[in-house]
C-alpha cells in the first residue's frame, strides 16, 4: 500500500485500536452509533442493549432521512437545518472529529458518512468492521441511553442535494453510463430482475454495472485491502472514466461504495433516490439480468 493509498484509507476509516487509543489519551471523538438494517431499521432497542462507551444513538430513518419528501425514494435527504438539529442533540462540535459505527454491512455508518460530509462537516470517520470489530478483542458495551452535552455544529447546507458531496437527479444518472460508469450497488439478484423484496420493478438502470456493496467488505465485516478494492471495481470499468455514479435500492448502501471509492481517491456521486425512485417512474427504462462487471464478485 502506497503512503498516499494509506493516508486515503486512513481519512475515511478508524480501526477499533485507533478509537481505543485516542479514548485512552483523553482525546475522545463524538461517537455515533447509527445501526440499522432492512429488516430492522429502528436500532435503538439493540443501542440500548450495548454499545461502545460513550456512544449516541443517531436514527438513520428519523435524523438521517426527510420521509415527509415525496417522489425522492424510500430515504429522501434531510434538510441541513434538520441535520443540524439533530447533530446538535447528538453532540456534535465544531473542531471534534466524530466517529461513526454500526453493525450491519457498514450501511447506517456510511450513510451518516456521506449526509454529514456532505453538509460541510469534514472530520468524520467509519470504525471499520463497525462494532464487533471494537468487542472482538474483548471490549466492554455500555448498556442505556447516552444523553450528550448539546453540541455547536453549524451546517450551512440547507440543501444536501446540492451539498458539497455530488449528486445525480434521475435523468442524470441514466445518462452517466454514456460518459462514464453508474454502479449499482445491491445485491446480484436485485441488479439481474431475478427477485425485488422492496421495490415496485425488478431490474436495474440501462448501463449500469453490478458492483454489490457486501462484496467490498471481507467475511468479518472489515473493508477489503485497498488493492483487493481496486480489484473488485475494475470489471466495472472505472479506471479513467470521466464520471463514476452509484445508486442501490435507496441511497444507504451505495454509501458504502462511494466510500470504498474514495478510498482508492475516486470521487464518485450519488443517486439519492437511487431504485426506489427509477423503478416508481413508468416513463423510465428498465434493464434485466447481468452485465460483464458481475464475474468480478
């Protein structure tokens, strides 16, 4: 790994030592636990159950999400005066790094990573292999709630569509694969039509590379090694593509792509709506089974 790779690397993830030593040195970062899952999207009984000492629980679906938006998908953007208020409740300062965990898939914390750094908040951070990475060596859970001093953040972002992070409307993502590359990130079987548990139209978006979230994190939940990253991208054909967009069923797990690209230093943009809104419009195309990029899962 080059030191510039590392350095990448190091910017976007925390590893489980590194927040047990800054914990120790009296340097802690506000810490957020944002779990979530498909199947179980509240995660606050669980939070409640156990968690990294010192952690608040940040709600993916309540804070990190606006549903009173229509026709945007499943998990429209919030608003930034809906985001600051949050953050404030959370903690968060300004000049304090804040670090993001969960335990499922890396999903809720890279969501959290992309909704804050796209309002303007920099020195954020995902523990990677989320939270059984910090009890695997026999760390102690705090059980109950943790109620934080009320934090300073200020997020001058009213609009996270038009954040500092690059977005995609519908129309734009379906022009991306002619001048560049759109990855999906679901599952094979949702990208193929073979099967769709949440969404109104199985299939994907015409042109559109299956690059599937889970397969860039290793069996214990970790991100793969950087060149291991490069690997699993290249069938999809990224390498000097002018435009990399990813889209997945909702705009949650495509975070996790978005950020294994900006470890190998790819800014790729995000389709909000992502399936949930493509496959709703009637008036848009629909493609069906797989595409050259597949083999490289």
């Amino acid at each position: 790994m080059t030191i510039r790779s590392s350095a990448l690397r190091a910017s976007i993830l925390i590893t489980a030592d590194e927040l047990a030593e800054r914990v120790r040195a009296g340097e802690p970062p506000t810490l957020l636990d944002v779990r979530w899952q498909l199947d179980r999207p509240d995660g606050r009984a669980d939070y409640a159950l156990g968690h990294i000492p010192g952690a608040v629980y940040a709600d993916l679906e309540s804070e990190l999400t606006d549903h009173s938006i229509t026709g945007r998908g499943r998990h429209p953007l919030p608003s930034g005066a809906a985001l600051q208020a949050a953050a404030r409740a959370w903690g968060v300062r300004s000049g304090v790094s804040i670090v993001l965990y969960d335990n499922w898939n890396r999903a809720g914390s890279a969501r959290a990573w992309w909704v804050l750094r796209a309002a303007g908040i920099h020195d954020v951070r995902i523990l990677d292999g989320g939270l059984s990475a910090w009890t695997a060596s026999g760390r102690a859970l705090d059980t109950g709630a943790v109620v934080s001093v009320p934090g300073d953040i200020v997020v001058e972002r009213e609009d996270l569509y038009d954040g500092e992070l690059a977005t995609l409307t519908a129309s734009e993502a379906g022009e991306v694969p002619e001048r560049g590359v759109l990855i999906d990130a679901r599952a094979p079987e949702r990208f193929r039509g073979e099967s769709e548990p949440l969404d109104p139209v199985a299939g994907h978006i015409p042109g559109a590379r299956n690059v599937p979230s889970g397969s860039l994190l290793d069996e214990r939940g970790f991100f793969r090694e950087t060149a291991e990253l490069e690997q699993r991208f290249a069938g999809a054909g990224i390498s000097n593509a002018p435009v990399v967009g990813v889209y997945c069923g909702s705009g949650v797990t495509a975070a996790v792509d978005i950020a294994a690209l900006a470890v190998l230093g790819i800014d790729a943009a995000l389709f909000p709506g992502s399936w949930s809104q493509w496959s709703s419009d009637p008036a848009l195309p629909v493609a069906t089974g797989a595409t050259e990029s597949e083999a490289t899962r």
